[in-house]
C-alpha cells in the first residue's frame, strides 16, 4: 500500500521558486502559462497489513505533522492499495 | 555479471588497451575474473594511476622545511607552526561538472573534504578555481551559463551546509573550456602534529571498518570516465555521476575526528575515485600488506548489487578504516553515535594481496602492487608546437626511484617500466591534430578598438566589467565565507586570510591559473601563475610557504599536449625552487576534450602563505586621503596576450600567436625582491594597502584599489605616470609581472624607501589616494578620469548581468 | 550563569557561538547534545546556526521533533532565556516558539554579506545595552529568510513591540534594495510576547571582533550577560 502525500504553500504565500520557474518558461517561449507554484511530493510505501482507513489516518497525520508547516503550507493525501 | 566473459569489446570498454591487458594476465598467470578486471580498469586508469604524468611530475620540488607529508598521501602537510600543520589540496571534478553541474560540483566539493579530514585535520577553507565558455557565445552561451550557475549552486550546496568556508578562488571566462569547464576544488584543514593519520592498513589482523554512507550503484566507472574524451555520448552517462549529501559528510567528519581522537584508529582513507578499490588496494599498497574483504558485510543501498558492482561503486561519503585490534566495538559505537554505519568487513593480512569475497566465493585476488606500483608508466611521445622537436624514447623504460608525484593519491613508491603504448607508435608528423591544436581560438567578443580613437577611458571600463576582471560576489556571496568565524580577509581580495584562532598566525590562501598564457608559452605561463600565486599571498602580509597543483590538460595521446605538459612541469618547478616553494600535493586531470577540441594547458596553482601575526594582515583597498600610491616593480611591454588584447583589441588567441604575442617576461630574481620589499614592509606594519598587478595591468589595478569594501567606502586616486619610452597603454594595460601597487601613510616614507631599497625591489612613487575620482596621467597627459562610485557599480553589476534569469532558476534546484 | 549551545546533526555555527560566549562574554559554556534533555543548570540557551537534519524537509523543520527541543519549550516556558540565529530562528518558528516562517529568499540564491539592521526596540532582554534605531552591520548566510506571517500575527507583533531588529540601508532607511531576502515588513529578528526567546537570520556571533569586519553584534551578548547578571 502506497500513500501520497502532496505538499503545496497556501495560496497567500509568495513562492519565490515558482515565479522564477514561471519567468523561465516564459522566456523560453511556452505561451499561455498564467501561474507556477511549487510544492513537495511524497511517495509513503504503508506497511501492507494496514487497512485503508487506518492507512489513510497515518499518512494524514505524517502530512499535517512533519511534511507540512501549517503557517504557510497545505497538503493533501492519496491512499492507493 | 560477476562471471561476464571478457571478450576484446569487454575490455576495450572499460579503457584498456590490448597490451595493457595482456601485462594482466601475465602479472596474474592467469586470465582475471570480471571483477579483476574491474579492479585493474580503475586503478590503471590515467585518473588513479598517473600513468602518462608520473614521468615528469617527479622533476617538481617536493622537500622543504615545513613539509611534513610530501605527496603521495590524500593530502600534503606543510608545518605552519605552534605544532599546528595544515593539509591542503586541490583536486579536479571537470568531468563530472560538465555531465551534471550541481551534482558534480558538489561531489567534487565533497571529495576534497574527505582527503583533508581523512588526514585527520578538521578543513577550515576551501576555494575554487572555475572556468567556463564566454557567457554570450552566440552557440554555447546558454550552456556555459547553465554550466557556471549551476556549478555555483553546486559548491555552495556542499560547502555551506557542510560548514567550510569559501573564501575564495578564481572564476575564468574563455571559449577554450566551452565544452569542457574546468571544476577544481581546494580544500585546507588543521591538524595538530602528532595528530595527524595515513592511508595506510597498517597491523596484521586488525580490523577493515566500512563507515559512512550506504553503498548504491552510483557512479560506478566515473574513475574511467574522468579519464576518457567526451563526445556526446558522455551527456548519455549520466547514470554515472554520484549524488553528495553534505549532512553526512558533516556526521562523516565529527564521527571521523572522534574515533581519531579515541585512538581507535590505525589508518583511514576516502572511498574516492574506485570506491572500495582505491581505498582497500591503495591502503594495502601503503603499508606493504594484504586486506581480505567480504562483500556481503558491505552496507548495500539497493538490492542485487554484484561483487564488481560494489567494488567500484562511486556512492559519496565513505571511508575505509583499519582500527586497532580490539577498538573495533569503539569505533562502531563513535558512528552509531552519529546515526551512521560502521561495520567490519574484513582483515589486514600479510599476503600483500587484496583478496575479494562475496557470497563465499572467492572474486578477486591480486597482489596489491600489481595495482599500484605494477601499474602502465607512459613516457609519451612529446613533439614541441614550434618546432615539432624532441620526441622521447619510445617505450622507454624509466628508472626505478621515488616519483615525486604532484599529489597522485594513487602514486605508486616506484615506477617500472612503460609497457607498450601504440600511440607511441604513431608518426611524429601525423598525430591527431596540427602544431597548435592545444589551442582553442577564441572568438573576437569585442570590436577591436580603433587605434587613432584610442579612448583609455573607455578601455578601462571595458576591462573592468570583462566577465573575468569583473567583480565576482555573483559567484561568492552564494558561499557561506564565514562560517567558522575565522576569515579575516574575505573574498575578492589577492588573497583569502584564515586566522588559527589558537594563536597568533593566519593563513593566507590563492588559486591562480593563466591558460592563455600557458597556451602561448607553457613553461614561462606556468612559472609567471606560480609568481602570481606566491605575489598574491605577499600582498596579504604571508610569506609564501608550499603549493598544491590542479593540472588540467587535453588528451596526453596528443604529443603536443604532452609536450606541454612537459614544459609547465619545468616551469612550474623552476618558480617553486626560486620562491621557495614546494609542491605537496595535486591532483593531474587529462582528456579535457571534447570533439576533438583541447581546453588550454591550465595548470592552477592553490599557494599557501604564513601570516605571522594576524594584525599585520594587509588588505587591497586604500585606505585615507592623502596616502601615498607606490608601485614597487617596473613596467615593460608585456601587452601581446593580456587581457587588453582579448577584451579591447579583441583579438583571439590564434590572432596573437599569429602577431608573435609572447607572455610577459619573469625575471624570478626580480620576482623575488619584490615579494621580499613587499613582505618586510607589511611586517614592519607600513603598509595601509597592497594589490598584485595582473589582469588587465597597472590601470585596473588602481582601480580595484578605489573600490569599496567593508567598512569603508570608494575612494579615488591621482596618479602620474612617466614611463619614458613607453607607451600611453602599456603604461596603463601592459601586463608586467613583479609589480605591486601599495599604499602608505606619508610620514613612513622614509622607512618604506629604506626597506624597499634594502630588498632590492625597484619602485617609484605615483600618486595620491584623494577626491572622488581615479585620474590617471601618463607622460603629463591626463588620460583616465573616471568616478570611481560608477566605475565600481559598472564592476560589481557586470557578472550577474550576464546571467539570466532563466539560468538562475535552473540551477536553484 | 550558564550558557548552552545546542548541537543538532548538521549544527556548523555550534562551535562560533561557544567561542563568543566563552573568549568575549567570559562566561561558562557548554555544548548540548540534541538527544540530551536536561537543561536544569543553564540560564541561556542558544540555538546556532548550520544545517539540522540537512534542512531536508524545510529549514529547521526536523530539528523540532529532537528531544532537546521538548525540554527547550519548558525552560522557556519557565522564563529561560532562548536565542536562535538563523537555522535557529528557523527551527524556533518551526517550533512554535516564535510565530511565522522563513521561506526561500526572494532572489532564490543562499546569500552570504554583511548587511545592515535597525534595532527595533531596546525592551528586550537582547537588546537593552544598543540604542533604538541603531544600524549594525551583521552578516547574514542564508538561503531560507525571508519572513512570512499573516496579517494577524503581523499586527499582533506590531501592536507588541516584538519586531527587534529589520533590514535597511546604511541610514537606517527602509528601501527595497536593502531587504535583502525579502522579508516582510524588513523582519530580521522577533522575539516572544514574554520578550525572553529571540530569533533572528543575521549572525551576530559573526561579528564580535573587528578583525572580522565588524563587532556590532556584541552589543547584542553583552545586554543578554548584562541581564542574567541582574537576575
């Protein structure tokens, strides 16, 4: 069982990373792109004898209590048997 | 994959010649195992062997009264006094650097840490010496600006978070390295006297420790990679580039100078190039032992790694370790401490073998000189650009002694031998290549000046924001340079001062090269970057003590590039005698080509100077209105290849050769008086500032002495020049070595004429520090007058304005 | 009194800050292993800079979960003195012991200059031996300053005098330029609403001796000596 955690800054925040990312783009020509936000993945190999629920509980509580600074981040969780 | 068939392809692509594989099997009696092979690919590679340089490196001064570990071992260790001693090197990562920037410059970064600590010194500084392709080349100049922006991010990835200081170094724009930047690390540790530790598995049946980071299979073959052309291929290696992790390396280095400090260790070394090859036959080889290794105890990162996989494997942050016999659980204990593996692995025996085993079977077994001192010793065939002259015996076999290797980790006691080469074979007209094919033209990057219109004002900034004279906080602010609270000179200065905080002394460090110049002339370019080296530490107030050297190279199957090779090995060691100077280290990096195009010869010189007393330190800067401006040292015409003629006159390399451009002329006794003149009058305290004349000449230099710095703000300069004969630009551009623009307080005058006439240092005093200006005039014709605020902005702002944007992103991970 | 210097894995300013307090404040220190608990016998506590835990996740951000950090919440809570600088500034935010965060610099590089700060407010035990509106030029070395709170945490450290120190020219002037990272509101360094945990992004332990180019940040160790002298 696999769970996947995807950490991104909350809307407010300035992500100097993703307007660099943004501008290079652009001066690269890509056309139509309005925004670029950088975020963190993370693949969480589960141990398999854990049901869903629980496993989702775990890799929830990994996402809001390590992975994510709630003061400028959110995050959000996929459980994939 | 262990039990492979070796097939003619099979040892072709590991880099072995036909009759360096048939010398094996006759060294062995036997064909080798897959994992034989592997062992003798790496360590007979040019990399770890030598094999075309050790021949010439052994005519470099290696003796002198502060060296304490010539080289030969991970680093050299030069007495700095008060029972502390230093150990420095300078080692190359061009390759790697080239394939991926970040991650090769890291590692690189990485590695040299290793050598330093390994000896048992904490490192206290490194520096760089950097050089790319011109930042806009019309074809390469966004390559070259993804190479330089992320090189940079690279270092100050690993250095920072490791907690070294940067504090200094160079960084060179030329097309000659356009496709194949030069990436060389130097690395300076402390280490007390009686503290200091080898690479050597010293003691029968004590215990071989792996410490430090997992084994994966990154990097496996870089050792033969670093040793072979690029081609476009190479971009496809990048399986083989390791990933560094500075966090470790910093655990690596605290668990390392404990376990030192316990006395629990007998003999330690990097798991560098070759991995656990190097390190075990080397270690072996040192100590004239035998170490017996199981693979199967080797910590594994990834699953169904072979016995040749783990051999030479690259993975970062390791090391080998003998232990004393009993201390074992000690040491294992020191590294759980710091969350890190420690585990045996094997013995020292007295079979003078490196006996392999891996899952019970018996992989390897091969006398450890076999790998070492058995290993290709190469007197290649050497043919002069300008005359197509001397050729030196073919095959012919060298005498058996101690080498003086330049810093060959891998170096052998002695050397046996040449085995067959075929390139020796080659016609002495037909190699690859014309006479001057180590020479890389460079495009014109500016319209030359017209002659008539000459405008020196207009030179001067010209010069000024050339990327390579242009100020370099773009590269170095990216560096933590005062990490440790040590760096009483930070960078961008001649030299970097670092104080032992233990006493009274510093330690005042530079890297130097000069390939245009080592193009045009190799022995005289290399003894005017040793000159430069050793000028740049006096100018901080440190007597120049001991060298390190990165010498980079083309293919050494070239007998031009040989040849030259050949001939910056003489000058080299004719500075180094004359100035005092030892070599205690280096490192040798050959195959810096691709497509068939060579970088220019460039040896960099690391130099190292003994501050007595920190507060005597000198910076460049002046300091007050009314100073007096002295230049100690003469200028002659020396404009044929300066920075001038590429940046104003933009002339291309192939254009001055063509024009007769020669390298300036160093007389090393002249060298020498004015190091001494300039040195005696920082000791006595007269000096309120010193700057080494160089690039781009007297003008730029004055310049760079109005510029600001901390604490202090710009400040301008009168200046008058009466040269005589000369003309109006080489009076201002002209590239003279020996010269030194200080800057003194009027009422000591008298003193510093006494102390500069005693030295025997020629020297005129030109002008005043005052205004807001630097005003130059030459001959009674005032011909500069430049605000020195805007002049400096022009200076400070020219690198990071080449660099775009999108460059920057790039590399920011 | 007694000074601590936490060592973290990754900790590289650990060894600086032991030399200011031990060769320039003149008082008993010692290092602090970041498995280590009991605080009992120390009056200050300083956090240094470096790279805990590699900064892997975020700056800062492991080094929270280490059991020293359990025992450093309790000695402030009880009134101990706490001084982070910069990866310790990082981890006290990451903490909770300081509010906001600090985030990529707005030029993306690690940048490593002397820059110029104002003092903010001398009402802190840090602070009371400078001068209000005092310019220091301290170093900073960085690659995650730039301070982001949300507006409510902005007032609230406003309304509280908790901003101690902020970028800003020579002058003391408050231009973009001179906001090195690009943090908001100029924010250098905050402090607690009980004024006794101070974090701040340049390194004052840089800059105690004018061999290094600067001994502004002195002034900054002698009010701390000052004030557990007084306790």
């Amino acid at each position: 069982m696999k769970a996947k955690v995807y950490v991104t800054l909350k809307s407010g925040v300035l992500d100097p990373q993703g307007k660099a990312i943004q501008h290079s783009v652009e001066l690269l020509g890509y056309e139509g792109i309005a925004d670029v936000r950088q975020g963190k993945y993370f693949e969480i190999a589960l141990d398999g004898s854990l049901d869903e629920a629980r496993a989702r509980e775990l890799a929830e509580a990994v996402g809001r209590d390590v992975l994510s600074n709630p003061v400028i981040e959110d995050y959000r969780v996929e459980v994939e048997a | 994959m262990d039990s492979q068939a070796i097939t003619s392809e099979v040892v072709a692509a590991h880099n072995l010649t036909r009759e360096e594989y048939a010398r094996i099997k006759e060294l062995l009696g036997r064909e080798p195992t897959f994992v034989e092979l592997g062992v003798f690919s790496v360590m007979w590679s040019e990399h770890c062997s030598y094999k075309s340089s050790r021949v010439h490196l052994k005519r470099l001064p290696t003796t002198g009264e502060r060296v304490v570990v010539p080289p030969g071992e991970n680093a050299g260790i030069v007495d700095v006094g008060d029972g502390w001693c230093a150990a420095f090197k300078v080692e190359s990562h061009n390759h790697p650097s080239f394939i991926e920037p970040f991650q090769g410059a890291a590692t690189g970064v990485g590695g040299i840490l290793r050598d330093i600590f390994t000896m048992g010194a904490r490192p206290v500084a490194a520096m760089n010496s950097l050089r790319f392709g011109t930042l806009d080349h019309a074809q390469n100049g966004r390559r070259n600006r993804a190479l330089l922006a992320g090189v940079v991010a690279g270092i100050a990835h690993y250095g920072n978070a490791f907690g070294v200081p940067t504090v200094g170094g160079e960084v060179v724009f030329d097309d000659a390295y356009s496709l194949n930047p030069l990436v060389n690390a130097f690395a300076l540790g402390l280490v007390r006297h009686d503290q200091i530790f080898f690479g050597k598995a010293a003691g029968i049946g004590n215990p071989v420790l792996y410490v430090g980071a997992k084994t994966g299979r990154d990097g496996i073959h870089g050792a033969t990679m670093a040793s072979a052309e690029f081609d476009d291929e190479a971009l496809e290696k990048r399986p083989t580039v390791q990933v560094g992790d500075p966090f470790l390396e910093k655990l690596l280095l605290e668990a390392c100078l404990e376990a030192m400090r316990a006395g629990a260790v007998a003999g330690i070394q990097d798991m560098g190039a070759a991995g656990l090859t190097s390190s075990s036959c080397e270690m072996a080889a040192r100590a004239a032992t035998g170490v017996e290794l199981d693979l199967s105890l080797v910590p594994q990162r990834e699953e169904g790694m072979t016995a040749y996989e783990i051999m030479l494997s690259e993975s970062q942050e390791r090391m080998l370790i003998v232990a004393h016999r009993g201390r074992e659980r000690q040491v294992i204990d020191i590294f759980r401490k710091w969350d890190l593996d420690a585990v045996v692995i094997g013995r020292v025996t007295d079979t003078g073998s490196v006996v392999v085993v891996h899952e019970g079977e018996r992989v390897a077994e091969i006398s450890s000189k076999y790998l070492t001192d058995e290993a290709p010793l190469y007197e290649r065939p050497m043919k002069s650009k300008a005359d197509g002259g001397r050729r030196t015996g073919e095959g012919a076999a060298v005498e058996s002694g101690t080498t003086s290797d330049a810093g060959a980790s891998a170096a052998p006691a002695s050397v046996r031998a040449a085995v067959g080469d075929p390139t020796i074979n080659a016609e002495p007209g037909a190699s690859v290549g014309g006479g001057v094919d180590i020479v890389s033209p460079a495009p014109p990057t500016a319209p030359a000046l017209k002659e008539a219109a000459r405008d020196y004002n207009e030179a001067l900034v010209r010069l000024v924001t050339a990327p390579s004279v242009a100020s370099k906080e773009w590269v170095y602010q990216q560096y933590d340079h005062m990490v440790r609270t040590n760096t009483a000179v930070l960078p961008g200065a001649d030299a970097a001062v670092v104080r032992i905080k233990e006493t009274r002394r510093a330690l005042a460090m530079c890297l130097d090269g000069n390939g245009r110049y080592c193009a045009v002339s190799p022995r005289e370019g290399a003894a005017l970057v040793v000159a430069e080296a050793a000028r740049n530490v006096v100018c901080v107030g440190a007597r120049p003590i001991a060298i390190t050297n990165c010498l980079n190279f083309a293919s050494p199957e070239r007998p031009e590039v040989m040849w030259a090779f050949s001939e910056v090995i003489d000058g080299m060691a004719e500075a180094c005698r004359a100035l005092g100077t030892p070599v205690v280290s280096g490192n040798v990096s050959f195959y810096n080509e691709t497509e068939g195009r060579g970088i220019h010869p460039t040896p960099v010189i690391g130099m190292l100077g003994l501050v007595e007393d920190v507060r005597r330190v000198v910076t460049q800067g002046f300091k007050r209105e009314g100073h007096l401006i002295a230049l100690v040292g003469e200028t002659s015409e020396d404009l044929g290849a300066s920075e001038y003629a590429a940046t104003v006159e933009g002339r291309g390399l192939q254009e001055m050769i063509a024009a007769g451009a020669c390298v300036p002329r160093l007389d090393l006794g002249r060298e020498r008086k004015v190091q001494e003149a300039t040195l005696r009058a920082a000791e006595e305290g007269l000096l309120e500032s010193a700057h080494d004349c160089s690039d781009g000449g007297l003008a730029v230099a004055l310049a760079e002495c109005c510029f600001s710095s901390l604490g202090r703000g710009g400040v301008g300069a009168e200046v008058k020049l009466d040269g005589g004969e000369l003309t109006p630009t080489v009076q201002l551009f002209s590239e003279t070595p020996s010269r030194v623009v200080v800057s003194f307080d009027e009422s000591q005058r008298t003193r510093f004429e006494r102390i500069v006439a005693g030295a025997g240092a020629p020297f005129r005093v030109i002008g005043r520090v005052g205004g807001d200006r630097l005003r130059i005039s030459v001959n009674g014709d005032e011909l500069i007058a430049q605000p020195v605020a805007e002049l400096e902005a022009a200076w400070r702002a020219a690198l990071g304005r080449k660099l775009r944007a999108e460059d920057v992103a790039a590399a920011a991970e | 009194m007694k000074f601590g210097v936490i060592v973290f894995p990754g900790s590289n300013c650990d060894h600086d800050a032991y030399h200011i307090i031990s060769k320039h404040v003149g008082q008993p220190v010692d290092f602090i292993w970041h498995r280590d608990t009991d605080l009992g016998t120390y009056d200050a506590i300083i956090i240094p800079g470096g790279f805990s835990y590699g900064d892997y996740l975020r700056a800062g951000a492991l080094a929270r979960f280490s059991p020293v950090m359990a025992s450093v919440k309790g000695f402030a809570a009880r009134g101990g003195f706490v001084l982070g600088i910069c990866n310790g500034f990082q981890i006290l935010c990451e903490s909770g012991l300081l509010p906001g965060a600090l985030i990529r610099n707005r030029g993306l590089h690690f940048i490593c200059r002397h820059v110029n700060v104002r003092v903010e407010t001398t009402e802190t035990p840090f602070t009371h031996e400078l001068k209000a509106g005092e310019v220091l030029s301290l170093p900073v070395a960085h690659a995650e300053g730039n301070y982001v709170c949300d507006d409510e945490t902005y007032a609230e450290l406003v309304g509280e005098d908790r901003v101690i120190f902020r970028y800003c020219d020579e002058r003391g002037g408050l231009t973009e330029e001179a906001n090195v990272n690009g943090s908001r509101a100029f924010i250098a360094g905050i402090c607690s609403r009980e004024r006794n945990v101070l974090g701040l992004m340049p390194h004052p332990e840089r800059a105690c001796e004018d061999l290094l180019g600067s001994s502004d940040g002195s002034g900054l160790f002698r009010s701390l000596a000052a004030t557990l002298a007084a306790r």
